[in-house]
C-alpha cells in the first residue's frame, strides 16, 4: 500500500530540512559571502555558486543530533604565484583571523568548514577560473597541492534534468528519502554525491509521464529496484563516473568492502519497501513502511503490529544478557542500534574508570572511525557509528571535541575503552573491557577480528590533577 498522505507527511515533519533552518543557512551565507569579499583573502572574486546537496534540493534533516552540511563555491580568478594549496591555506587564515568566525573554522584538504553549534556545517572551497584554460575550473588540492578539474555547474544541470524527467519533483524526493535511511539506519556508507549520482543513473529521458514515478512511494520503489537491478549485476565494484567530467570516479570514495555492503542491504531494502508497497491492509503497511523509515515514520499510529513485536522480542533478548550470542549481530544488523538497550553499555567484563570525576564531565566528546586494510594504509574510508564490518582490516579511533575541536594534548590525555562481546572472543578469552592508551597522538588502532557487537569508548583526563574531565557515547563496531 502506497500510503501517499502518510508519506508526504513524514517527509514534511522528519525528512525534509525545516524552513527555518534553510532560512538561518541562506543569512549565514549572506554574511559569510560579504565578509570574505572584504577581506585580504588575495583573489578577486568573481561569483558564489552553490554546490552540493543544497544546490541540487536534496539536502535532508540531520539525525540523531548529526549535521546537515551546505557547500559553497567561491570562483576566483587566477593569482600570479599560487599554488593550490596556498588558496586554502589563506582562506583559512581569513576566517580564522575573524572573532565571528575563528571558533568555527577547520580547514581540509579542499575547502575551508565552518561549524555552528546548532547542526549546521557550511564548507566553502576556492573554484579558481581560466588559470591555464579559457572556460575551465579547478578545485584546490591541499594536500596534493594541485589543482584538479570541476564542472559543478554541468553536474547541477544533469541532475535538474533527471528532476525533469522523473516528474513530480519525484527525483529530489527519493533522494532525499534513500539518504534519510541511509542516515537512520546507518548500515552503509555512501557520501551523498555517489549516492545521488548512483539514483540519477536509474532515470532517463523517456521516463518522463510514465506511471514509474507517478507519486513518491512509486518513484521510491522504481529507484531502488533499478539500482539493486543495476548493483546485483556487478558484484566488484564499479566505477561511477562524473556524469560531468568522465575523468573522475565517484567510487573511488568505497572501498571494495564498503561497496558489498552498500550492495548487500541496497538489496535488503528494496524487498522491504516492495512488501510495504505490497501490504493489503493499512495497518499491515504501516509496519512493513516502518521497518524501512524507523519509528518516526506514521508515529501518530498506534499500530506496530509487525515491527514493534519484532523489536520487542529483539529487546527482550538483549535485556536477558545475550551479548555474546551470535544472534545479536543479525538483530543489530536488522535494526540498527537504536535497539540496543542502554544496560548494554554495562557488560560485566568491564573496568570501570579509575579517575576522579571533575567538577563537570563534558559529553560532547565526540568519537569518529576511518577503516583501512592495514595498520599502516594509506587508503582510510570513514565508518559510521554501528556499520557492519568484515572481519579483516581494522579502524583508526580519533576523538574531537563537538566534532571541531582537538582534544588539548597539552592539558588533557585520552584513554580507550575497548569492550569485545561475542562468543568467539569470548571463548578465547579476549573479550576485553579495559583500558588502553592511544596507538599514535591521541588515535587508537583496533583490529577486526571476532564477530560480535564490539564498543569504542574515549575517556578524557586533565593532566594536571588527573581528572576525569570528558567521556564519549560509546561507538558500536558490528562484525558480520
């Protein structure tokens, strides 16, 4: 059953950014752009353009107290004797000379990111115009120092044309809602661009009128079907083009593991929401379109029947004290870690902290995780919090304050709580609850090894009275 209404409001309540947000960005923007054009930057500018996911209107609420990012382009013309690198760097000394804007800044390989405290990041990066070439532009690679070729207004078109021709504003819809799931469920990793350019692949011209996409449900369903279609014959992975500049890759931002796994429940999802389509009774689809969308979706409905049952019984089944079956891997995997209960995070086999809390303990501490083949690679691909993982390689545990900030080295020291549940690790005695210092600076390197639902948890000490000052939300490592 479509449940057209029910959707349409779940978009407009959860999915969709709210108007007051979209109007606190565009003011930001405004005085962000006037406050670079005064200033010593060097270039002389020439435009802002819009890029991303707020160009292309598929831009989506956070989750989950996550952020909602805006790109910003800055095109400049050429300045005699700078490298790539050097337009970031002064970008960066710009803002961070400003007291409005020196708090927030953080500066990356392309772009300059200002962060607010209320969810909402603005990255801005130089789009340097004609250096070599009459018409051609280039992004900045600081880390590289080179400058690498961009058409962001060709790739704007391609996707309003795919707009076009799916009809409805089908295109941005079911953008917006596979990007919503994809951030829900956290069960693979995909950056917004590839993702967007992977759905834009599945609409052509000829679509346009047809009954594919005749309201949102169904232009959900015919997206996900041709793109499990489309995945299901390719199980290496491909490459995904630039629809604007063949030269670069989109996939290139997978690694081969992260592709079977975007694969793998790309597939499980289009079956879910095939049989949520499928439902005969309404409070039957209710449940089925809950599965895929979460709790919020229909949340005035007091039916739960199919999926409240399940999560009930999966509930149950962790409250019991079964962290180390195998069955809580595929209970995770199914629903994510919302249904891990919080008497979880006190598994038996714990230490508990040795420091004397402060005065005041900080939450916002705040881990993230990079996978890499090895030790020693090159090659690391940001993993999200509960995503599931083979068994091989391992992961690089950094921790930020409110995602910006470093932790002060000079003030403060971190230690990592490292907890292996699962009957394997167990069973080999290294199902371990203790504490461990950083493997480099303040990052701590942990291997993947034993199936289980595993956690990372950072611990920050005041050097000068050994305090503890600051502890982290753990951060699940599910391994399948």
């Amino acid at each position: 059953m479509k449940l057209v209404d029910e959707l349409k409001k779940f978009m407009n309540e959860t999915v969709n950014l709210n108007q007051t947000r979209i109007v606190l960005l565009e003011s930001r923007v405004e005085t962000m752009k006037t406050y670079l054009s005064g200033s010593d930057w060097g270039p002389s500018i020439s435009m802002f353009l819009e890029q991303g996911s707020w160009a292309h209107d598929t831009i989506i609420r956070p989750v989950d107290g996550g952020e909602f990012d805006a790109d910003l382009l800055v095109k400049v013309r050429p300045v005699d004797g700078w490298s790539a690198a050097q337009y970031v760097k002064e970008l960066g000394r710009v803002f961070r000379e400003s007291s409005r804007y020196k708090h927030k800044v953080q500066v990356y390989d392309f772009c300059v990111t200002i962060t607010y405290a209320d969810e909402c990041k603005i990255d801005i990066a130089p789009l340097v115009m004609n250096r070599e070439e009459q018409g051609k532009l280039e992004v900045c690679d600081k880390r590289e120092d080179v400058f690498r070729e961009s058409r962001p207004v060709e790739y704007t078109d391609w996707i309003r044309n795919k707009n076009r021709y799916s009809g409805n504003n089908s295109f941005r819809k079911a953008t917006r809602l596979i990007k919503y799931i994809r951030d829900i469920k956290k069960r693979f990793s995909c950056q917004s661009v590839l993702l967007t350019t992977l759905i834009g692949h599945q609409i052509e011209w000829w679509d346009k009128d047809t009954g594919a996409f005749s309201d949102t449900p169904t232009a959900l369903q015919t997206v996900m079907a041709r793109l499990d279609d489309w995945l299901q014959e390719r199980p290496e992975k491909p490459e995904v083009p630039n629809p604007a500049l063949n030269t670069e890759n989109f996939a290139e931002l997978w690694n081969d593991t992260q592709y079977a796994n975007f694969r793998n429940f790309v597939h499980k999802y289009r079956g879910w929401i095939d049989e949520a389509m499928a439902a005969v009774t309404r409070e039957d689809s209710i449940a089925k379109w809950r599965r895929v969308f979460g709790d919020e979706f229909a949340k005035a409905e007091l039916a739960r029947k199919s999926e409240a049952m399940e999560v009930a019984t999966a509930r149950t089944f962790l409250r019991a004290g079964a962290a180390h079956l195998d069955g809580l891997v595929k209970i995770v995997v199914d629903y994510g870690i919302s249904v891990i209960p919080a008497a979880f995070r006190n598994i038996p086999h714990q230490q508990q902290p040795r420091w004397i809390p402060a005065e005041r303990i900080f939450s916002n501490v705040v881990i993230s995780a990079r996978y890499g083949r090895a030790r020693s690679g090159v090659r690391l691909h940001p993993v999200q919090n509960g995503e599931a993982l083979p068994p091989r390689g391992g992961l690089w545990f950094d921790v930020r304050i409110e995602k910006v900030a470093s932790v002060p080295a000079a003030d403060c020291y971190v230690r990592w709580r490292i907890t292996n549940t699962g009957g394997v690790a167990i069973a080999l005695k290294k199902g371990r609850g203790g504490f461990y210092s950083p493997t480099e600076g303040i990052r701590r390197w942990e291997p993947l090894e034993f199936r289980g639902v595993h956690m990372a948890e950072a611990f920050v000490v005041r050097r000068s009275d050994d305090r503890l000052v600051g502890i982290s939300q753990p951060f699940h490592v599910v391994i399948q």
